[in-house]
C-alpha cells in the first residue's frame, strides 16, 4: 500500500495558523502517513510538531521552507530530514529572520504612505513566533481592519510585486541555501517552480543551476501547480535528473486551496523524493 506524503506545511511558528500540534492532528485526521513541516526560515516548531507526530502514530519529516534570492527573483527552497540543530544551517536561518524584522519596518512604512497606519503592530500581533514575521501576518492584519475581505485581496493590491505595500528584499542565495541543508543532512527540493515568472528556457538554466548546486529535487505536485503543470514539471524532473515531491503549503483552514494530504499522487514518470527513505 503507498503511503500519503505532504512533504509542504507551515504552522504558526512562520505563517501558518495552527499550532504544530494541531498541524499534526490535522494531519493524521486527514489520512497524512508522513508530513513534513516546513516553515519559512525558522525551525523552532519541530519539537513541538514532533511529540504530536509520535502520539498521533504520523512520521515527520524534519523540513525548513528557506527564502532565496536568484537574480530578480525570490525563490522558496524546501529542505527535507534536516538537522535544526545544524550550526550553518540555524545561522543561516537567524540571518533572515533578522532581515525579516527589516523588511517588515519597510512595509510598515510603505503602507503607511499609502493610509494604513500601525501596521508593523498589527502585523506583529498576527504572528505566532517573535522571531518571525512574513507579508502573511501583514495580510491578516489589513483583513481585521477591513481593508480588504480576505488575504488573498490583500496580496493583489497591497504586497504584490509592484503594489504600493511591496519592498524589494535580498534574501539567501541560491548556493548557500542549498549547502546549509546539506551540510545539515538534509535533501533541497525547489519548491513550487510553477510560481515563478521564467519562460521554459530559464526555468531549465535555473534547475540546472540548482541541480549544479547541489539541489536534488522539485515540487511536481504542489497546491500551487495546476494538473498541466504537475506534468511539465514531471518531464522537467526526468530531463534534468531531479527527484520529485508532493505537498500542500498548507497554512490555514480558511485561506488554504489545499488540505493537507488532499492532492494527486505523482505522475509515474517521476522518481519520488522519498524513494529512498527508509521504511515506515
Ligand atoms: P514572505 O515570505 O513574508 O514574503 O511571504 C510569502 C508568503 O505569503 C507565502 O509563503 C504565502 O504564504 C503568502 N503569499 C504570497 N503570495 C500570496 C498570494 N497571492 N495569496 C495569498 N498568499 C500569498
Ligand atoms: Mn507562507
Ligand atoms: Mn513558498
Ligand atoms: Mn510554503
């Protein structure tokens, strides 16, 4: 019998809303055989999720999201079986946690420009983690003031790129990134690749570099992808010898497209990421 692998959710310690221990639960209530919780830039919640995992009778997998700069764009990398405790890969991590807390004291200020006062408090008090704050917490906050009906609204007119609450930020590169969750044990997978604005030429260059670097897999089934894309990004794994993952991005009950657990299985032509991992 195959296994359900959601190997992409957050929790409130980045932008999600439920606790890691509910994430967990969620999980095992929906049918979730191995999840990975991947929050941006911050692994303080995999303790947490990892006592639930073990009463709940799912396997984690250790998994960090980390935010990447190549050329104009920002890229997310999913690293999978890390070690947190990593030193390169945990300085790496406080590094743009810091940068994060800059970033936001810009936004604040941009939105401010355009009428939207106090919004580094309101923004703050959206998240769950005093160390990490994301556009995400930003998006709740213009939501409770009724700045707009729902997050995603917020995204298409305030923190998009080129929307009056949108500053450029310089986030990891693409090689560090990669070699922190190696040298911490873990597996690189690009997340999401569908996301980003690169025609199939770059988008080659870019697997290519990233596979170059070290990188080891993509996301071929992710909620962000449509069922065309689960199959582009198929043959884009095979061409470029890269392993294939399955997550939901999960981060909320409310503003999340996806379940958890809740997506196609991976087209037969892709070579899991977890092929490998030992059995459960
Ligand atoms: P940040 O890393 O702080 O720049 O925030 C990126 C996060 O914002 C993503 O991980 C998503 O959770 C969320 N996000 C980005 N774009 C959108 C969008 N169009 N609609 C809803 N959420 C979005
Ligand atoms: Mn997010
Ligand atoms: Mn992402
Ligand atoms: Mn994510």
């Amino acid at each position: 019998m195959s296994l359900n692998y959601d190997l992409h959710s957050h929790s409130c310690i980045s932008d999600g809303v439920l606790s890691p221990a509910q994430l967990l639960a969620r999980a095992a209530e929906r049918g979730v055989d191995v999840l990975a919780l991947t929050d941006h830039d911050d692994t303080s919640g995999l303790d947490e999720a990892r006592q639930a995992a073990q009463a709940l009778g799912v396997r984690l997998v250790n998994g960090v999201e980390i935010s990447v700069s190549w050329e104009a764009q920002t890229l997310h990398v999913v690293g999978l079986g890390i070690d947190p405790q990593a030193p390169e890969l945990a300085a790496g991590l406080a590094q743009l946690r810091l940068g994060r807390r800059e970033r936001a004291e810009r936004i604040a200020a941009q939105l401010a420009r355009f009428g939207i006062p106090d919004s580094l408090e309101g923004a703050w008090r959206h998240a769950g983690n005093p160390e990490l704050i994301g556009r995400m917490h930003f998006a709740r906050y213009l939501v409770e003031i009724g700045a707009c009906k729902d997050v995603q609204a917020v995204f298409r007119r305030y923190l998009s790129k080129d929307k009056p609450g949108y500053v450029s930020h310089r986030w990891a590169g693409l090689a560090d990134a990669i070699g922190w969750i190696r040298a911490s044990g873990g597996r690189a997978v690009l997340a999401h690749p569908g996301r980003y604005r690169v025609g199939s030429e770059r988008m080659l260059g870019l697997l290519h570099e990233f596979r170059d670097a070290g990188g080891e897999g993509i996301e071929v089934v992710s909620s962000s992808h449509t069922p065309d894309q689960y199959a582009r990004f198929a043959r884009f794994a095979r061409d470029v010898g890269l392993l294939s993952s399955r997550g939901s991005d999960f981060h909320s009950p409310e503003e999340t497209y996806r379940d958890l657990g809740r997506l196609p299985s991976l087209p037969a032509l892709c070579v899991p990421v977890w092929h490998d991992w030992e059995a459960v």
